[in-house]
C-alpha cells in the first residue's frame, strides 16, 4: 500500500536576446506499507512486514547562453534535501524476532556548467562539467525481540548516530563533425558517480563492517557514434558504441548472522570492486508512408567484473552483472490517420525481447529468467487539442517471466517476483 503525493513549479525567464533562465521547485513525499513472505508458504519461515516513508525537496536555478553564434552554454546550480527511512518486523520460524530502525538525511548541492564551441559549420566542441557536495547523516536504532508483538527487546544489535560527506567532480567533453548535412559523428567521454552512505539495515553486533559507510561508486564512458537522416529524411538511423569503466560498485546483498540458531540474515551493502562495461545501440526510425511508422531498437551488452572481493577473495571469474541481457531490442509498426474534425487515431502494435538475465549476485538458475518476448498493441483518438481516448493491452499472450528475485542462502529460500500478466486499458484524459 502507498501514497504519494508531488508537487513541483517551472518558472522560465527571458532576460534578453541571448540569455534565458529557469527555475524548477519540487517536493514529493511518499509512505508505504508492505508485507513480504519470502518462502510463500502458509508456515512463518522468513516473513517481513515493513515501513516506509521518503521525503524530499529540491530546487534548481539554470542560466542558458545563446547568442546565435559560435558560443553557447549552460550553467547552474542544483540544492537537494531528503529524509528517508522507516522501520522493518522481522520474524524467522517464528522464533528470531527484530526490527530494522533508522533514517538517512541527505544534504546536497551541485554547480554545473557546459559549454559549447562551434568552429565552423562542420565542427564543434562541447566541455562541461558538475561539482556534487552530499552529506549523508544515519540514525539507526535496531533490536531483536522476544516474540512477534515486538515489544520486549532482547538485544540491541545496532545503534549508530553518524555521517559522511562525498565531494565529485564529474567532467564531459565532446566533439561534434557534421559530414553532410544528413550525417553526425561524434565523440564523447565523461564522468559520473552515485555516492555512497550507510544502510540502516546493519546488524553492527554481529557484523560490525555493516555499521561502516560504503563508498560512492564511479563510471568513465566513452562513446563513439554517428546520427544519420536517410531517404531525403524519411529514415533516421542512430549508432553508437560505448564503453564503461566501473569502480567500487555498489551492491546489495543478502548477509548469513554468524552462530544465529535458527538461521537468520539481514539485507546489506557492499563496494564488490571493479567492472567494464561495451555495447553496441541502435536505433531506427521510418516513415513508410504518410500513414505508417516504424520504430526499433536493437542493443548487444557485455557486462564483465574485473574485481569482485567475497570474504577477502576475488571472485569476478565466477560473478555477473545482474539484470544485464546480453541482447535485447524493441520494433513498433504505427498507422496514423488525420480526422476531418482535426484530430486523428493512432493504432500500434509492438514487440520486445530481452536475453537471459539473473536478477541477483548468487546466480541461481532457479530464478534466473530466460529471454523472452512481450507482445503489446493500442489505438488512441485524438480528440481534439484537450480530449484523449485510448484503449491498450499489454503482455498480451500473457507471457510469465520474472522481473527481479532473492536468494536466501541462510535460510535455503529463493523467491521470484514476476512483471504483469496481460493487462488491458481504457483510459481518457482532458488537457486544461
């Protein structure tokens, strides 16, 4: 069960003929309740109900630079605030009872810039880069209890007050060579991280490394590419190369509580190490007609772990990348036919495919999912400029496939969770 509720306000402003600014204010808040039975059986072997609740707020001031010559740029200033934490029921057997306590406040402010400088008609380069300062701040309280009304504790098993600031500084630059004009090559090479923090989760008495802060996990990529318009602009055809290098990555893991009698776990974080990943992107568009439209995409993904320390040992030769299909693609085929009123119907239909993923670090083939197919289709009417009408399915052979999944060594449990079987709607909308 959750509720959300988000709110947010864009303010553009014209300054004069070459520089613009933009103001976007937004807040969003969110609670939810959940219940999980990890063993899906009628006897209580690894139930968890649990508690959420995320607040957050932001504002952005952007300064754009265009003065219809060589130069142009943007420039700006990011500040973020959120709190986020909640509290989690364990119950294993019915015998081992705890509770997982805490919130994580986040403080955040970044600057931004990206420039572009055009040579000539054929030529540009674009430089930018953003300078992220976060400071993360823990309370965690968790106990274990002597039954299920969890009231009595038995143990504290972690209580942490702490915090731990990242800094990063995230460069790009690009450049740009324009063949004709029907065909774009280009070159880019940037940087980028998600920071790191605490995890609320941690059982500090058993596992005292779960009460240390992770670190925040980088990427470099580089791209290579080339845009095209073909048929007089009738096709687009885009394709791209890309490679990425990983380090510290962040990663969320089921942990074994020594000596626990019953068996008993807790959901954990951890930096594995290193990675690369290559790929190859492509993307098409085409008008057939004046009524018809195609549309794909087709993706080839090699995901490699180069470092991954278990225990104090590398094991990168024996590990994947999760939820990484080594192929994958999309093609949608689209009849538009304008109305006399003004308005027009589109009718579509549409086919994805993915390649065999695993949804975690343990590899089961038990819940490992096969490549499979999804079979979608839909018309919408148009109205007018306000009134939309639209009827679409999904999944419409009702394919089962998995989405994500757990295994639970210490309690000998592997859980699947699987995407929507065949879905049908009827929506309407009016546009004030």
């Amino acid at each position: 069960d959750t509720t959300m509720e988000g709110y947010s306000l864009t303010l553009d402003f014209k300054l004069n003929d070459d520089w613009s600014m933009k103001s976007v204010s937004a807040y969003r808040k969110s609670d939810t309740e959940t219940n999980i039975d990890f063993d899906t059986l009628p006897n209580i072997i690894a139930d968890v109900k649990a508690f959420y609740s995320d607040n957050q707020q932001s504002q952005e001031f952007q300064f754009n630079y265009d003065a219809g010559g060589q130069l142009s740029g943007v420039a700006g200033l990011y500040w973020f605030q959120g709190e986020a934490g909640g509290t989690v029921l364990n119950n294993f057997f019915n015998a081992v009872f705890g509770n997982t306590n805490g919130q994580v406040d986040t403080d955040s402010i970044a600057f931004y810039g990206e420039g572009t400088w055009r040579f000539n008609d054929q030529w540009a380069l674009t430089v930018g880069g953003r300078w992220t300062s976060e400071e993360k701040k823990v309370d965690i309280f968790n106990q274990s209890f002597s039954d299920a009304t969890y009231t009595v504790a038995t143990a504290t098993v972690s209580d942490l007050n702490d915090s731990v600031k990242f800094t990063n500084f995230s460069p790009k630059v690009s450049i740009d060579y324009q063949i004709t004009d029907d065909t774009l090559l280009y070159g880019l090479a940037s940087r980028g991280f998600k920071s790191g923090g605490f995890n609320i989760r941690a059982n500090i008495s058993a596992v005292p490394a779960s009460g240390r802060p992770f670190d925040d996990e980088q990427v470099t990529t580089w791209e290579l590419g080339a845009k095209m318009a073909l048929a007089d602009g009738n096709w687009f055809l885009n394709a791209a190369y890309f490679y990425s290098d990983y380090k510290d990555i962040q990663l969320s893991i089921f942990t074994t509580i020594p000596n626990s009698n019953p068996p008993a776990f807790f959901g954990d974080f951890t930096n594995a190490g290193a990675g690369t990943v290559q790929g190859i992107e492509l993307e098409l568009f085409g008008q057939l007609s004046d009524n018809w439209v195609v549309q794909g995409n087709l993706a080839w993904l090699d995901a490699e772990y180069d470092e991954f320390i278990s225990a104090g040992v590398d094991v990168s030769d024996t590990q994947k990348f999760t939820n990484a299909p080594e192929f994958s693609g999309a093609i949608s085929l689209q009849y538009i036919r304008p109305l006399e009123s003004g308005g027009e119907i589109r009718s579509r239909v549409g086919y994805s495919y993915q390649s065999k993923v695993y949804p975690t670090t343990d590899l089961s083939e038990a819940i490992a999912q096969d490549g499979y197919g999804l079979l979608s289709a839909g018309v919408i009417w148009q109205v007018d400029d306000q009134w939309k009408l639209a009827l679409e399915g999904n999944n419409l052979t009702d394919k089962e496939y998995r989405t994500t999944g757990y295994d639970i060594g210490a309690l000998g449990i592997l859980t699947g969770f699987y995407g929507a079987p065949r879905t049908v709607s009827l929506t309407a909308s009016y546009q004030f």
